[in-house]
C-alpha cells in the first residue's frame, strides 16, 4: 500500500511539473526569452459599430511591457506600462499618468473584450496559477495539451479556472476558455492564422468571444514581431510614457 501510495503521489507530482513546463515554454514561445517588439492591429466588433485601433509593444522578460496605440487619432498616444506587479496608464488627452490598482486589471481594456491584463501580462501563467493536464484535444488540426489552470488565492482575477489548449509540436498556445466563479465558461479566446513571424512559429490572430453577449467580439492581429533584441529596462519607464507615441 505505501509503494502504491508513493507512485501515486509521485506521478501526480510529475503531471504538475509537466504542466507548468509546458505553460513555462509556450510563454516563452509567445513572448520570446528575452524581449519582443510587435505591431498589431485590434478590431472591436459590436452588433453596432465597429472600431479598429493600430498598437505597438514591448516587453522585457516578465516584468516589463509597454503598449501604446498609434491610431486613431483621438486614442493615439495612449500608453499602458507594466513593471514587476504594477501597472500606469497615460491619458494623452489630460496629460495625466494613473497607476492601475490590482481590481483594475481584470476589466476592459480601451473599451474591448481583452483586459488590462490580457494586454500586459500582470498576471503570470506559470507563478499565479496551478497547472494540470486534462487530456489530449486537436485545435486547427494540432494535437494539443489541455491544461487546467487555476488562480492561486491571492491572485487578482476574476476567473474560477481557465482551461488553455497548448499545440504539442510548436507550443502555440491555440485556444483559452474562461470560467466564471460558479464554473460556468463565459469567454473563449481562440488563436488562429499560424505563420512564421519574427523567426518563430506564432499564432498571429487572437479572438476574444464573450458568449453571453451575442455579436460581440474583439480581434487582434500581429502584423510584425521581433525577438529578442536588447531593450535598456529603462525603456520601461513612466517618464518615458508621454513619449511613447514617437517610438
């Protein structure tokens, strides 16, 4: 009974190490080991209007990432830093820097379906969350990992669990379905349009569906990507906010 307890336990053990490496390399494979450079564009669909934003961004490992849109006029200049856990907004229209408190992040970010977080990675894959795999599933045609994750306690989010959809060959992560805290899914994000981008396989088109709001979505596209180049962490400072848009 002990030597049958021991496997048990330490193949559980193993299933959470496995799990937690491959969210460790498919964050690597989205974000690059040291740094990334990307220009996208963000289409907000709604059952009225529709409205596309362009964006630059960086970031530095896990702890520093800058964003700034660059059109349209009225949005451009805005800026949202991250650096370690804390997070600014600059508001090019008011000329006023505002730092972000954690209840923030989970909420919409410039008006889309994607969060604050979303945008800046506050929130890590690997340290803020538990990873287990489930099984085996095929999203746009690739075998894939299904990985449960779920929020430590202290994690500022709004999500009960959320299940990712890792691609086994290249580690895209390819698929994110979010659940409320009664457990019920509430938001997918779905990756598609696999090119190679930046020398890497990418995913380069994320869609972000609330199911319970009909005709509403929020797309956004890479149109360009660069790894691993240096960026001085001074870069990802908020003096360097209001300038962002000359970048």
């Amino acid at each position: 009974m002990f030597l049958l307890m021991c496997l048990i336990l330490g193949s559980t053990a193993l299933q959470a190490q496995d799990a937690r490496e491959i969210i460790r390399k498919s964050e690597e494979k989205r974000r690059g080991v040291s740094s990334s450079k990307a220009e996208m564009t963000m289409t907000i669909i709604r059952p009225e209007w529709t409205r596309s934003m362009s964006l630059k961004a960086w970031s530095k490992g896990d702890d520093y990432a800058l964003v700034v849109v660059t059109a349209p006029a009225r949005d451009q200049g805005s800026v949202t830093l991250k650096r370690g856990k804390e997070v600014w907004n600059w508001m090019p229209r008011v000329e006023r820097t505002v730092k972000l408190p954690p209840s923030m992040m989970s909420q919409s970010w410039m008006g889309s379906d994607f969060t604050n977080n979303d945008l800046v990675q506050e929130v890590s894959l690997v340290d803020d969350y538990t990873q287990k795999v489930l099984k085996d599933s095929t999203i746009e045609g690739r075998p894939c990992w299904k990985i449960e994750m779920v929020p430590l306690e202290e994690t500022a989010v709004i999500w009960s669990k959320v299940h990712l959809f890792v691609d086994k060959k290249d580690y895209l992560q390819l698929r994110s379905e979010f659940f409320d805290e009664d457990g019920y899914r509430v938001t997918i994000m779905q990756g598609s349009g696999i090119k190679t981008m930046g020398g890497r396989i990418f995913v380069s088109r994320l869609e972000m569906v609330p199911l319970d709001k009909k005709g509403q979505k929020t797309i956004l596209e890479y149109s360009s990507l660069v790894f691993d180049q240096a960026i001085p962490e001074t870069f990802f400072s908020v003096q360097n906010m209001s300038k962002a848009s000359s970048f």
